[in-house]
C-alpha cells in the first residue's frame, strides 16, 4: 500500500517528534565537563560519570544528525511547496537543535529565505520579487534554486538563465539567453533596502 503525501508526512513527523523527545531527554540526562557532583565524589566516579556521559553524546549523535538531516529534507519540500509557515516551524526546530541551526549560508533553504519577497531590479526598467514555489510576483517567471545562491529561471517571453547572487544578497549576475539564441548579461540589485 502506498501512502499519500500527507499520511507519509504524518509519518515523518512523527518518528521526529520521537526523536526530538529522545534527544531533548538525553540532552538534559547528565553532565558534561562542568557537571554538578556530589561533595566528595571520587575522582574514579566522575570518569565514570564522565564515560557515561560520552557514551549517551555518541550513541546519540547519529539519531542527532540523522533527525537534523531529515527535518532539512522536510524544510527543502515545504519550501518547494510554498508552505511557509511549515518551513518557518521546521527552521525553528533546526535553530533550537545543538548543531542543528545548520542553514548556514551555504544551504538551498538558508539562500531561499534570503531571496524570498525582496524586490530585485536590472537595467532601471524590469523588477522582480521572488516568491516560495518558484514564483515571482509582477512578472512570470519561473524559477528553481540548482545550488546555494544560483537559481535557473524561464520567462514567459522566451528568455532563459542563471542568476547568481552574492552572498550579501545586494546585488547578482544575470545570465540569460533570449528566444532568438542571443547570450547576454546584466547586473541585477535588490532595490528594497
């Protein structure tokens, strides 16, 4: 039996839900370095206490990265759906993580919430603000991120391309072929300062 796309969701969301509550729990089960121990606890019984705590951090890290990498494979789909209230819960989840708040600047999903309803502008006459799914609005276009800050984009008129954007994200390099094969490129800056 196949499951739909909301019930294997459901799914996912729950086998996170576990393992967030395991790791939260594991997180908060002993002590690290500066561990609070009982007055004259014996030197032999702080390493133990100190093993046991090595032991818990890693048998817990690959549940850890596993949970952080699904729940960026989640944040990426929502993304591509346009959900963005999911993909704002789920980079909270990320944030909240030890090691979790890895949308760094070198994600897809970390670019897209960068780019997403500021307004760009090129050659003082066209304008666009991108938004989630692919969209833009005031112009059709449509767009895919192929890797951090570079999308791939198809105008309704015919042009084509790549837009790659600094990682300031102020300004970027459009790279576009027009309908009749001309390759041709231009500045871009995001004008909404």
């Amino acid at each position: 039996m196949q499951m739909t796309s909301s019930s294997s969701f459901l799914s996912r969301l729950k086998t996170i839900t576990l393992i967030a509550s395991l790791l939260r729990f594991t997180s908060t089960a002993g002590a690290g370095p500066d561990m609070a121990v009982p007055d004259h606890f014996p030197a032999d019984a702080i390493q133990l206490k100190r093993d046991y705590e090595a032991a818990i951090e890693n048998a817990t890290e690959p549940i850890r990265a596993r949970y952080i990498a699904d729940l960026k494979q989640l944040l990426t789909e929502e993304i591509s759906q346009g959900n963005e209230p999911q993909a704002d819960a789920i980079k909270t989840e990320l944030d909240g993580l030890p090691g979790g708040s890895g949308i760094s600047g070198d994600t897809i999903a970390e670019f897209e919430s960068k780019l997403i309803d500021y307004t760009w502008s090129w050659n003082d006459v066209h304008t666009v603000i991108f938004t989630w799914g692919g969209l833009t609005r005031d112009m059709d276009l449509k767009w895919k991120s192929i890797a951090p800050y570079t999308i791939e984009y198809t105008a309704a008129t015919g042009e084509s391309g790549t837009i790659t954007f600094d990682r300031s994200m102020q300004s970027a390099t459009i790279s576009e072929i027009t309908p009749g094969g001309v390759k041709r490129t231009m500045p871009m800056e995001r004008t909404d300062h």
